[in-house]
C-alpha cells in the first residue's frame, strides 16, 4: 500500500501543508510498517508527498528527476507480465499511462518536475481522487487528505442518498463536497503553458457497447491464465478466496492452470455451504487451504467504537459499518490477495426475464430505475427517494447516448456501478496489499459483452471454461445441481430459482450482523439522533430512524432493515468524525 498527495501548481507554503496533511493521515493506519514519508525536492509545478507501505518494492520507483507510483496490480497490454513503477519510469512521461490496453486494477502516477500523468484501470477499481482549488489541483488515493489539505468539511448530500438508497457512493462523486474520484479508465496529464488533459483510453463504455461476436473460449482461459500466471511469477504467490461458488471456483480452476502458488482462504460457519464445499475441493486437490472461523462477536462488541473509527478512516466512509467486523480477519496469507469480483458481469446478474424480454427503450428504462432506487425501508427521505431516482435516469440516458442497446443497460449499471464504484473501496478495506480481480479485467468484459444479455443469462462463459479447465469433474457442477441451458430464451424458464441459489443466504446470515447491531444500538442511536442540525437528516427520515431505533420498536422489526441502518450510521459517524466530534459523547436514547 503506497499513500501519496499530489499537486501541480502548488506553492511552497501549500507543499508544506500537503506533507504534514499527509504526515497526519499515515496514523490512520496504526500498525502499518512503511518506509518512511517522503516528498520530491525538485522545483517546478509538480509535487508530490508519499508513504510506502508494506505493500511490493516494485510499486515505487524514485530518482532525483522522476517519480513512479504503481498502486495496485498492473497487467501489460500482451497480458503475461506485470507492469512495475520501474517499467513506467523507463519510458518517456505518461507513455503507459496512455496505453489503452493496460490491464488489471491499478493507480498509476508519473511525475516529473514539469510533468504529471495520472491512469486508473478500466472500471477504476484502484481509486484515485481529485480536487481543484485556488492552489492548485490536487490527487490522491485516499479522499481524507484532500478534504483536509483543501479544508473541505461538508457531507455531499447526493453521495450520501445514493450510498443510502443503492448501497454506495455512485458516479465520480465521494461523500466530501467538492473531492471527486478519477473515472473509470481515466489518463490525466498536466503540462507547462498546456491546458489539462483529460482523456479516457481505456473507456469501459466501448467495451459495454461493443458490437455482438463469438468469443473464443480458449482464447479467453488463456488470457486469464497468462494474467495469473504472471502475478504469481511477480510475487512468487497469491491468497485467493474459496467458496461454494462459480466464481470463485473459476478463479481455483485458473490458478490451478498456471501453476500459481496460491494459499486459499475460507471463512464462515462450519457448516455453510462455503466451508463444506471448500473442504471438499481441499481434499480432492490437496490444496493449502486456510479455514477462518466466524468472528468472535465479543471482541466486536468491545472495539466497536475503535474498528467502526478505522473503517471510516482508512475507507473515507464509502464502506458501510455492515463490513466492520472484516477488519478482525486475519492478515493476508499472501504479497496479493485475489478477488473473484466481476465474475456476475458474465452471467447477466441483474437481468431478469422478464426485463430480457422486453425490447421497448421506454419500459427499460423505466423498469431500471424503479429496481435500482430503494427507499431504504423507509429511511430515506421523499427528496432523497426523488434525488436518487433523478440520478439513475441521468445514468441511464448517459449509457444510452453511446449507443449501448437498452437490454444491456442493468448489466452497465453493474459493470460500471456494483463493480467500479461498489468494489472499488471494497477491495482495500482490510487489505494492505495489492487486489488483483481476473474476472474484472478486459478480455473478461470484451468476453461478456460481445454477447446478447440473454445469451449471457446462461452463464456460458462460467459453463465452457469450467468444461475446458476440469472436464467431467465434480468442480465443475453448478451450485443448483444443474447449469441452465444454453440456448437463447429457453434459459429464461427457471431464472428466478437460479437467483435464490446464486445469493446464498447461508455465506452471511443475517442475525450475526443484526445481534452487533442491537447491542450498539443506543449508543449509535444517541450518536446520530445527538447531530439535530446536521444536513444528513435531508437525506435520513428522522421520523423513522428514531422510532425504528427506540427501544419502543422490538428487534424482530429492526432485523430486516440492518444492513440500511448500518449505512445510515455510517453516514452520521463518519460525518463526525470529518468534523472532530466523533469521540464526544451522547446520552443513550430512552424509550
């Protein structure tokens, strides 16, 4: 994990103040090895103040002129090595950052004394933020310390009702008004006497309304295989997560084909399909697998306060208190940590038959956005049910402008939203190390979208590697018991069946969540109740949160609503901690 603050057009008074703003963040992570805070001592526009972390040697490659930053996992464009900050610093000023086949999950920033190239990855799942003041423009990969070096305390409101309403911050928006995120694809480049330039190389939206064609399935394992192969050989091994399904299943079967040496991680209940499954494969393979039990719920109890803190922090609020107790996991068994996120692109998760059904732009559109905005059982305000709503329209007609067909807009919205924007923080909530997703990277998107939505809804990328990668083996069966069939509209007779069993209630029952929630409940309620003027109950209904939260209201009814309580709290406590009173204390409610 590598920390910078980057600047261009900053004078000297505003560098200083970026070097201990970001001085002042690295506490945040408590605990963290690193190799010291460091700054570029050239003159000239740029600046630059970093932090490396624990995370590879290879993500950082400084001289007395250049500076490179590789944050994440960075694939070249012939998909069989890794590019390291060495090999971005070979080439002349943004070379790199500009190739529009650069793969994986990656932040690049190359910057010279009178340059600077900023890149993200096709769906921006390594993030980077920006803000723009009299100063200067500002870059980081953390939102905090461009909200505290530019002095920015205000909660955006529209970030915060998507993030109540959807489930996480949508767009280039973050919770801080005024701080955005870098797009999905992005290469930023800043030059003397030259206007900015803000190109896009790698935009998702020509691979999401690429024309239909076949895929070449074996082309495709070997794309994926070469990517993992080379991230072993980079690192020398991987963590990768084992579960009862297809994803990350897939994702065992690939590494297993590039010989990669993995440590595979399951946790949960000792009875969840998870573990039964991943045991199984354990003893058929004789892998090195690694059984995580469920968290302990007292020690959860007693740190709340302090792990609901470290979440906001380190995470700028965008990861709901829901996840706080992933931060009692153990430590990465690995230099990296695979993720099987993106795999639901290839089976058309949101598309249901009935939508696939229907051809008539209107009535998709309309059905896209009464699926998409929820109300948050009732928290969210009537001005923030319409906001939200507003939002996805504008989303939808974006997509649309393109060119896109209208049966592939939900599955833009989970390409582009649930895996650019919901993933994204998501992916280095607990880990230091490098995130690397196979089932996010472009041969996987060109693979999904070169198909029809319907033709998608068959899962036949999962179906014909699996049949490529373990023919005939028990590995390769569906979840269900039975792969839907392949052919077009026929495979839409049993799709809601096939959801329940894709959802999996058993991974994460609710009542572990729901029994936290209710023993912080008065203190957190007094916490967010204490805030009376805060312009978060614009968008939070006071009305229901106060009732639903009393003691007057019995846990059974609070149990359903849990996972929007926990994101309405997040918001409130994270607004608190933004101003400084998040260690006040409040008077627990009454009934």
């Amino acid at each position: 994990m590598t920390l910078f603050l980057a600047s261009w057009g900053a004078n000297d008074e505003i560098r200083a103040r970026a070097l201990e703003t970001l001085r002042e963040y690295v506490r945040e992570f408590p605990g963290t090895p690193g190799r010291g805070l460091r700054e570029t001592e050239w003159t000239g526009p740029v600046h630059v103040a970093w932090v490396s972390g624990d995370g590879p040697a290879t993500a950082e490659e400084s001289t007395a002129d250049r500076l490179s930053l590789v944050d994440g996992v960075a694939i070249g464009a012939s998909g069989d090595s890794v590019v390291t900050a060495a090999a971005v610093a070979s080439g002349p000023p943004g070379e790199l950052c500009r190739d529009p086949e650069l793969d994986g999950q990656f932040a690049i920033l190359d910057a010279t004394r009178s340059t600077l190239d900023i890149a993200v990855d096709t769906l921006g799942l390594c993030l980077l933020h920006w803000c723009r003041t009299p100063d200067g423009w500002f870059v980081s990969n953390r939102v905090e310390p461009l909200a505290r070096l530019a002095g920015k305390t205000a909660i955006d409101e529209d970030a915060a009702t998507a993030f109540l309403s959807v489930g996480w911050v949508t767009g280039e928006r973050t919770l801080v008004a005024g701080v955005r995120t870098v797009p999905g694809g992005a290469h930023w480049s800043w030059r003397p006497e030259e206007e900015p330039v803000f190109a896009k190389p790698r935009d998702p939206l020509r691979i999401i309304g690429m024309p239909r064609a076949s895929v070449d399935i074996p082309a495709l394992r070997d794309d994926l295989v070469a990517r993992c192969a080379a991230v072993g050989d980079w690192l020398g091994g991987v963590e990768s997560g084992l579960t009862s399904g297809l994803d990350s299943r897939l994702l065992f079967m690939v590494l297993r084909a590039a010989d990669v040496n993995t440590v595979y991680i399951t946790g949960g209940a000792p009875d969840s399909p998870d573990v039964r499954v991943s045991r199984q494969i354990a003893d058929t393979y004789g892998i090195d697998r690694r059984y995580i039990p469920p968290l302990p719920e007292d020690e959860i109890r007693a740190n709340w306060h302090r792990i609901s803190r470290q979440l906001l922090a380190q995470n700028d609020g965008m990861v709901s208190l829901w996840q706080a107790s992933d931060l009692m996991r153990p430590p990465v068994a690995a230099p990296v940590s695979l993720w099987g996120v993106g795999g639901a692109i290839g089976r058309s998760f949101y598309g249901m038959p009935r939508d696939l059904l229907e051809f008539r732009r209107g009535a998709l559109r309309r059905r896209f956005v009464d699926k998409q905005a929820k109300d948050a059982d009732g928290l969210l305000t009537a001005e923030g049910t319409a906001t939200i709503r507003r939002r996805l329209r504008g989303f939808a007609d974006d997509v649309l402008a393109g060119g896109t067909p209208p049966g592939v807009l939900s599955d833009a919205f989970l390409t582009l939203e649930l895996i650019g924007r919901w993933a994204a923080p998501n992916a280095h909530k607990i880990h230091p190390v490098p995130v690397f997703a196979p089932l996010s990277t472009r041969p996987w998107l060109r693979a999904a979208f070169s198909m029809s939505p319907v033709r998608r809804y068959s899962e036949p990328l999962h179906y014909r590697l699996f049949q490529l990668l373990a023919p005939g083996e028990d590995i390769a069966n569906h979840p269900s018991g039975q792969w839907r069939s392949q052919l077009p509209y026929l495979n839409l007779c049993h799709g809601y069946a096939r959801q329940k069993v894709l959802q999996n209630s058993g991974r994460d029952p609710l009542g572990f969540r729901a029994r936290i929630l209710e023993d912080v409940r008065r203190d957190v309620a007094a916490r967010c109740l204490d805030r009376k003027s805060s312009s978060l109950w614009n968008v939070v209904s006071r009305p229901v949160f106060e009732a639903v939260m009393s003691d007057r209201t019995g846990p059974e009814r609070r149990a359903p609503m849990a996972r929007s309580l926990y994101a309405a709290i997040t918001l409130f406590e994270y607004e608190a901690l933004r101003t400084g009173s998040f260690d006040d204390v409040a008077s627990p409610v009454g009934p």
